[in-house]
C-alpha cells in the first residue's frame, strides 16, 4: 500500500504528530493554498509539454478565488457535515489582506475551500481531496 505524502514528511521531516482541528483556519488555508495549487499543477503537467506560461495563465484561472468559490457551490452538497464546518470556519476567518481581483465574497469562500483542503490534507485524507478536485473539475468542464 502506497503511503501518503503527509506520512512520509512526518517520517523523514521529523514532524510532530499535530491534530488538524487545533489549527486555525487561517492556517489551514495557507497550507490547502499550497496543496490546492499543487493538485492542480499537476493536472496541467498532465495534458502534456507545452509552454509555460501557457500551464501558468490554465493553473491561475483555476487556483483564482473566484474558480475555488464557484468550485465550493458545485460541491457544497457533496460534502459531509465535518468538512462544510471546516469550510465555514476557514470562510468566516478575518483575515488581514484580501486578493487583489476578486470580491470579499469570492475571497471568504476562496479562503474556506482552502481551509478545507488544508484539514483533508493534513488529515491524511488525500484521496477525499483528489476526489472532491475531480469532481469540482468535472462539474466546472475542466475534465470530460
């Protein structure tokens, strides 16, 4: 059985073992941010080699906080009762910035699906991340 990246930098990075329920959202969305991106960088890299900033203009339009909060609506009622309080948490968040291009609406829902994906991520919970990506791609036409 395949170990999950979060186990193997708890191993070889000598983390402390953390509950993801003790940090706050915030937080949360600073490392879903990452991980968000990630995923999708990697589904761009997939598609094949082709210029950069071609991958880069696909993966800004998708990791953009207006696409995250249209991604949250197309997945809210797919969600479980714990993951939508993580998202609530991380949308009511005050936080000190905002994005520069998008509305404080886009911007708190952007900042609590990022939350999300933080605690399912540090949860070990990645193949509930992949499959909630996938499926907001598929509901947005990102994947056929």
């Amino acid at each position: 059985m395949e170990e999950s990246i979060i186990s193997r930098c708890r191993e070889f990075l000598e983390l402390e073992e953390r509950d993801p329920n003790g940090y706050s959202p915030l937080v949360l969305a600073y490392i879903g941010d990452g991980v968000y991106e990630l995923v999708i960088r990697t589904k761009v890299v997939n598609r094949g080699n082709t210029q950069v900033n071609k991958m880069h203009k696909v993966t800004s339009g998708l990791v953009k906080a207006q696409t995250q909060a249209q991604m949250y609506l197309l997945l809210e009622e797919e969600l479980t009762e714990e993951e939508r309080a993580v998202y609530r948490r991380g949308r009511n968040a005050k936080s000190a910035t905002m994005a520069k291009h998008a509305t404080m609406r886009d911007y708190r829902m952007a900042t609590g699906f990022e939350a999300l994906m933080g605690w399912l991520y540090l949860s070990g919970r990645l193949d509930r991340l992949t499959e909630l990506v996938s499926l907001g791609l598929k509901k947005m036409g990102e994947i056929q």
